[in-house]
C-alpha cells in the first residue's frame, strides 16, 4: 500500500488507496448521521476506508466495519491505528457473512447507474446496475433481521435512484422511515434515510 499523506475529515485521519473508494459528498453527507452512544453496537457497511466506523469508535461505540473489498478492510486497519481508535473488521457481501444485530447500521450503496460490467474494486464500490438500484433492494429487505428493538439504519442513495420506490419498499417490509439529510449536487440530489422497526 502507497504510503501518502493521511486526509483530516471530522478529526479522522484518512490514508487512501486506489483501489478503495474515498469519502466524497455522500460518504460526508451520511457522517453527519453518527450520532452513537458508548458500548452501542455499530455497523459500518461498506466501510470504504473506514470513516463511518471510525467517527462511531471515537464516540466509544462497539464497531464492525465491513466490506467485500480486502482492500477496504487492509485500508480501514491502517486508518484504525493511526487512529488509535479499535474497530473489528470484516469481509462480506452486504450481511453474508453477518448474523449480529445492532443499535445503528450505516450503509453507503453502490448507487451510481451502471452496467455491471466494471471489475476494478473502485469501479464495483459505484456500480449500482442499470437503474443505480441493485445493491438497495438487496439491502432493504435485510435490515429488519439486523437491528435491536430500537436500532437505526441509516442509508444513502440519489434521487436519480427513485425515492418514492425506496419508501414504498421500506413500507413493504414494515419499517418506519424518514429523511434526514439533503445534499443537492450538480445534477442529483443526495438522500439519507433513517429507518427503523414499527
């Protein structure tokens, strides 16, 4: 791994590698949400180099931070130390290889419209298939499965996405949502969703 010099966001210092997808709006968008409390069992999904999941151990949470990408998880130990903040990492394909439940799940999808033919690590941490929505509606119906009675999800996805589609099929699986952050870009609109159970 390229030793570079560490980025600073929200007093995380960040070391990056080529093949891991790095914070940018969304994954900023959705950091505002980490509001978890000590010994709370927190997930970071996706975890990319690991900010989710590192803001969430710096407020004394209990973190998994996961990813399908080995890259990722190499990367998001790295960032840990340097940190010195302690997280478990581990590989999976959404909850694959994930049976707990957790007081607060944050997830960043592959959202962006894609063809599924990309192979790069960073070209499969974007690729949300034809409509940007593949990876989303293999996610939602799991969510319930992994939260505590009072757990929270938070997730982002575009408006380009369908928001009206995501609320009609957290309806379908019994889950109370709102919207709780907005961030309009060039030519989308960034959603995160807070869910719970009902």
């Amino acid at each position: 791994m390229k030793q570079i010099t560490p980025i600073e966001i929200q007093e995380i210092k960040l070391f990056s590698d080529k093949q891991v997808y790095f914070p940018r709006e969304d994954s900023l968008l959705l950091a505002k949400q980490v509001k978890v409390f000590p010994k709370s069992k927190t997930l970071d999904l996706g975890c990319g180099t690991g900010l989710i999941g590192l803001i969430g151990a710096k407020q004394n949470a209990i973190v998994l931070c996961a990813d399908i990408n080995p890259n990722a998880l190499k990367l998001t130990e790295k960032n840990a130390i340097e940190n010195q903040l302690k997280v478990e990492v581990r590989e999976s394909d959404l909850f694959s290889n994930i049976k707990e439940k957790f007081d607060f799940i944050y997830f960043n999808p592959p959202y962006v419209i894609e063809e599924g033919k990309r192979k790069e690590w960073i070209d499969k941490a974007l690729d949300g298939g034809k409509n940007g929505r593949k990876v989303i509606d293999e996610f939602i119906p799991k969510i319930k499965k992994h939260l505590t009675e009072n757990g929270k999800c938070f997730f982002l996805q575009s408006n380009l996405n369908g928001i009206k589609e995501t609320e009609l099929k957290l309806e379908k699986q019994l889950l109370e949502f709102e919207i709780v952050g907005r961030e309009k870009l060039f030519f989308e609109e960034l959603i995160v969703f807070k869910v719970w159970k009902k």
